[in-house]
C-alpha cells in the first residue's frame, strides 16, 4: 500500500511539472509558424505565409494575435489589394480588448497597424465597380501616381479587375489610390479617402473591341511617361470631377452566331396558262462570322447557310432544293440599355441549289403527272414568242436539278446580351433569291410552244426559255440567333 502512494505522489508531482513543459511546448510551435510565415513572406511564397498566419490566428488561447493579423493584411498589401489589407487591419483593430492580445514590446504591433491604417485613409479611396460582361475594360490611372509604392498599386488595377471578372464577378469593390482614371471615355477624379463600402462612389466599365482598344492606346502612353488626361484637361474638357457617373452604353459586336429560321414563301402556281399564287415554306440554318468596324455599331458580317426552298421540279407538284450559299454585308447593333440593343442586318447572298429532279423526284412525279391532262403545266413557266403564250415545264428543257442564286436578306430584332459566354436574339427576316436554272449542255436550242388557245406553235431560244423559267423565292419568317 505504501508503494502505491509513492507512485500516485510521483505521477502528481511529474503531471505538475510536465503542464508548464507541455505550454512553452505549444508556444514554441506556433512560434515556430509565426517564423515560418514571415520567412516564406520574404521568399515571395504569399499564399504559403497567408496559411501559416491563418494557423496562428486560429489559436484558441489568441498567443500572437496582433503579430499575425498584421501578417495576414501584409500578404494582402504585398498582393497590392489594399482593400483587402484594410479588411485584415480593421479586424486587428476590433479585436484590440480581445483577451490574449499581446501588442508586442512598447506596442509594436498597434503602433503598425494603426500607421497602415493611416497610409491606406490618407492615399486610397473605395470605388465600386459594375461590370456589364468579361469583356468589361479596367479602369485606367493617368498619370500615375508620383509616388513608386502607390504606382505599383495603379498599375495593378486593371491584373485584380480582369482576376476578379473571370470568377465571375460583375460587381467589385476595390481601394485605388487618389488621382486621376479614364473610365471609358470619361475622367473620374479620387480625392479623398473614404473607407466604407456602403458609401463608395460606382464606376460602370465600358466594354468592347473599340473600349479595349482605346485601353491599349492610353496604357501605352501612359508607360511612356505621357498623360492623355493631361491634354484632355488642356483643350478645355469639363472638370473630371464633376463628371457623370453614368456612361455611355456601347454596344459589344459578337465574333459568331449561329441561327435556325423558317419562313413562308409565296411560289407561282399555273391554271392553264393563267398564274396564281400558292403558300409553300422554307426553313435553314446560318453560320456568321463577324468583324468590328470603327463605328462602334457597326460591324462586317460574313455568312454560310444552308436552306431548303421550294422549286419546280415536276410540272405537277412542288418540289425542293437545297441551297447552299454565301453572304456579306453589314451589321448595325444600336444600344437600347445596358444588356439590350437592336440589330439590323443586311446580306448579299449568292450560291447554287441542288434537288428537285433527282431519280427519285422524278419517279414521284409520274402519278401526280398521271392526274392532269394531257400537256398540262401546274408547276412551270409561261412564255410568249410571236404572239404565241404556252407553258412548259423544266423537264422540257431536260433540268437535272442546279440552278446558281443571286440575292439578298434583311433582318431585325433585339439583341438580349447580358456579357455571358451566350447572347440571344430573335429577328423577323425578309429574304429573296433569284433561282435560274442550270441547263446541260446537250439541251436542244430550240424549245417549240404550242398555244393551247389557239393551236399555234412557236419555237423560242434555250436563252428565252431558261430566262422564262428562273424562279423567284420570296421569303418572310422569323430567325432565333445564339451569339458566341
């Protein structure tokens, strides 16, 4: 029994001594990581220190809370995003009265924060910027600031903006230093230093091939030492400062679109040799490509579609074709607001259309052909020669099918874009294609008509007769667009 006291009194008096041990034990550890942080700060490993830091924060008993917070808004600042090192530093200065907090010998730690603080109110001011798509072109400083800290700031602006409207976010607040930006076409002044979100001034970015290359001009002026804001202000422009912070829409020329259409297409339909008009339709699909042009909303548009048209290929029932053209012509987007504008389109078509007296075209024909009377023409072409009118059909001229197409299109509708990787658009389109047969060459020259009236025949040209039977496509429908 003796010997069991003895041992109780040993593991008492070892657990007494081991509990101090066992602190410092921690408190070297998380010292170790505090050395750790600033040592990979040093070397430039930013995201390495900010976890480091991040550990000693999490310490429950709060050891070395002023040394790391301040740590923390340094990686920030290294970073140049002085909104997000003011953030760490008002954490800091919040948690002041926390149990734990060790300001450091002769308050090193409040001493650095509080002149962090200070720089950051004394030469930034908080701006709120609002995209309208990741296209959206980063304010510009100019000059830049005299100061070499703060110019690395200014000159980091536009790496933080474009990093931020790849994640995603349309709506960024950010400190920029005092001084002078281009937004877009306008001067916007930053004098002085206020700190809170809730009350920052907003910026609307431009956007657009034209905004992006305005960009490029001022930056690189701007790395030669030169200020274009300076010989804006020089030819008397208004006062930057009491510039509007409202911006001009500009309208943002998609690169690709691809669109689906149908239309209804009024065709030529016989009743002897009298013409009527019979309801037929269409539908295809259109690839355009498109190129900006200087006025900004204007652009070149260049395009391949393909459709389906309605053609006469048996004299008693319509056929079809298809058409594979080619276009050019200009493209008009006028901004409505800033995720709507109005595009006009405008193309010169030409192609060449294959069907409609194939094998099994032809072998179709035969029993509606069965039906009408003898010589009869419903699907065809009327000519007159010698005072002679007769119809006639293009399997008379022997037709197999090509025909070349000239003509063009006009479309209008909204464009809904709202600076996704996808814009929309729906237009009422008005389309019309000139359709002239292509003939072989062992066609007869000579086509003879026989007036059904009168029983009177004539003979006109292979020219006259080809001329005669080109067929017109009048087209009016709707196209649903998706822009890339």
């Amino acid at each position: 029994m003796k010997h069991l006291l003895s041992l109780v009194a040993v593991a008492c008096l070892g657990a007494l001594f081991l509990t101090p041990l066992t602190a410092q034990a921690a408190d070297k550890d998380f010292a170790q990581t505090m050395g750790q942080a600033w040592t990979w700060m040093e070397a430039g490993a930013l995201d390495r220190a900010d976890g480091a830091f991040k550990e000693v924060v999490a310490d429950p008993k709060g050891r070395l809370l002023a040394e790391a917070y301040f740590g923390l808004a340094a990686v920030w600042w290294q970073k140049r995003n002085a909104m997000a090192s003011y953030q760490r530093l008002l954490e800091a200065h919040d948690m002041r009265s926390t149990m734990g907090w060790d300001a450091g010998d002769g308050n090193t730690w409040d001493q650095r924060i509080d002149s962090r603080m200070k720089y950051i109110e004394r030469n930034f001011t908080v701006v709120k910027l609002r995209a309208t798509s990741k296209a959206s072109v980063a304010p510009l400083s100019d000059p830049r600031p005299s100061d070499p800290l703060l110019r690395e700031f200014a000159t980091r602006v536009e790496a933080n903006v474009d990093e931020g409207l790849s994640e995603g976010s349309l709506v960024q607040w950010t400190m920029l230093p005092n001084g002078t930006y281009w937004v877009g076409a306008e001067l916007k002044t930053l004098e002085g230093g206020e700190m809170d979100p809730s009350r920052a001034r907003e910026w609307t970015l431009d956007r657009g091939s034209r905004a992006k290359a305005t960009y490029k001009e001022r930056f690189a002026l701007v790395e030669e030492g030169k200020s274009p804001a300076k010989d804006f202000v020089a030819t008397e422009a208004p006062d930057p400062s009491s510039a509007s912070t409202e911006t001009v829409v500009e309208v943002m020329h998609r690169s690709i679109g691809v669109a689906v259409q149908g239309a209804f297409v009024p065709t030529r339909s016989l009743n002897g040799i009298d013409p009527d008009v019979a309801p037929d339709f269409s539908v295809g699909v259109q690839l355009e490509g498109r190129l900006a042009l200087p006025p900004p909303i204007l652009a070149l548009a260049v395009s391949g579609g393909w459709k389906v048209l309605p053609v006469n290929g048996c004299r008693a029932a319509p056929t079809r074709a298809h058409l594979i053209s080619l276009g050019v012509g200009p493209s008009v987007q006028m901004p409505l607001s800033e995720s709507a504008s109005l595009g006009v389109d405008v193309a010169f078509r030409g192609g060449l259309g294959m069907g409609g007296r194939s094998d099994a075209a032809r072998l179709a024909c035969v029993d509606k052909v069965g039906d009408l009377g003898a010589g009869a023409v419903v699907r065809g072409a009327r000519a007159t020669s010698d005072d002679v009118t007769s119809t006639f059909s293009l399997a008379d001229v022997g037709w197999r099918g090509r025909a070349g197409a000239l003509g063009g299109e006009f479309a209008v509708g909204p464009i809904i874009d709202s600076g996704g990787v996808l814009a929309f658009s729906v237009q009422l389109h008005v389309g019309y294609d000139h359709l002239i047969p292509i003939l072989p060459s062992e066609t007869a020259d000579t086509l003879y008509l026989r007036d059904p009236r009168t029983g009177s025949v004539t003979a006109i040209e292979k020219g006259q007769a080809v001329s005669a039977a080109a067929m017109g496509r009048m087209q009016a429908g709707v196209r649903a667009r998706v822009l890339f």
